[in-house]
C-alpha cells in the first residue's frame, strides 16, 4: 500500500514534469511564432519547425501512453507498486533523445556551424598543400 505522504511525493514530480514539458513547448512554440511573423526563419526550415514542434507534442502523447500502463488494475500482477510498462518507459526516453537531437542538430544547422561546403573547402586546401610540399 502506498501512503498518502509517497502518493504526494510522486505526484509532486510527475506534475513538474508535465509542467516543464508544456513550459519547454511555451518557450519553443513563442519565440517560433514571433520570428515566423518577423520572417526571420530562413527559407526552407518551417517544415523543420513544425517537425520539432510535433516531436515535442508527441512526447507529452508518449509520456500518457506510459503512464497509463501502470494505471488500473491489471499492473503485470503486482497491486503493492504502480510500474510502466519497460518497452513505454524505453519509448518515452528515446522520443526524448530524438527530440533533444533534432533541436541540437537543427540549431546548429540554421547558425552555421558546422557547413559541409565549408569543412569540404577546407579538406580540399589541406589536400593540395600536403600534395605541393610531397613534391
């Protein structure tokens, strides 16, 4: 049995996290919206926008889908602990680390580092010194 004072304490954390989930999308969704309306998003990178918005979205949709499988009475035979289900729990996390790697990797695209044009370039100049002082 679970008492009321371990019944708060988790929801106490299971409520903060619901809120830094929706705060994340907030701080995400509004400076998105506001550079969109200044056209400051270069072209071609809506579609991104709108990807990461869904990925954070789905997460909030994953994150119930979890939760629920340790709701109810049918809890894999075990009524003294409430437990999600691994496969939703390893889902939830891999979202998560998808989503942190989308933005990551989106982020440093659209500032410019690092460019393929520009590391080719850089290789290419590499390549012809080391041939000229070879000969």
């Amino acid at each position: 049995q679970m008492t009321l004072e371990e019944f708060q304490f988790i929801y106490a954390w299971e409520y903060g996290h619901r809120m830094l989930g929706r705060t994340v999308g907030l701080c995400f969704a509004v400076p998105w919206m506001y550079l969109t309306w200044k056209r400051k998003i270069p072209a071609g990178y809506q579609p991104k926008m709108v990807g990461l918005l869904a990925m954070g979205g789905t997460q909030g949709l994953v994150g119930w889908w979890m939760v629920q499988s340790g709701l109810g009475e049918n809890r894999r035979d075990d009524t003294h602990e409430i437990r999600v289900r691994p496969h939703r729990l390893a889902a939830h996390l891999s979202m998560a680390v998808a989503t942190y790697g989308a933005l990551v990797w989106t982020g440093l695209d659209i500032s410019g580092l690092p460019h393929q044009s520009t590391l080719v370039d850089q290789v290419s100049k590499l390549s012809k010194d080391a041939l000229r002082h070879a000969s």
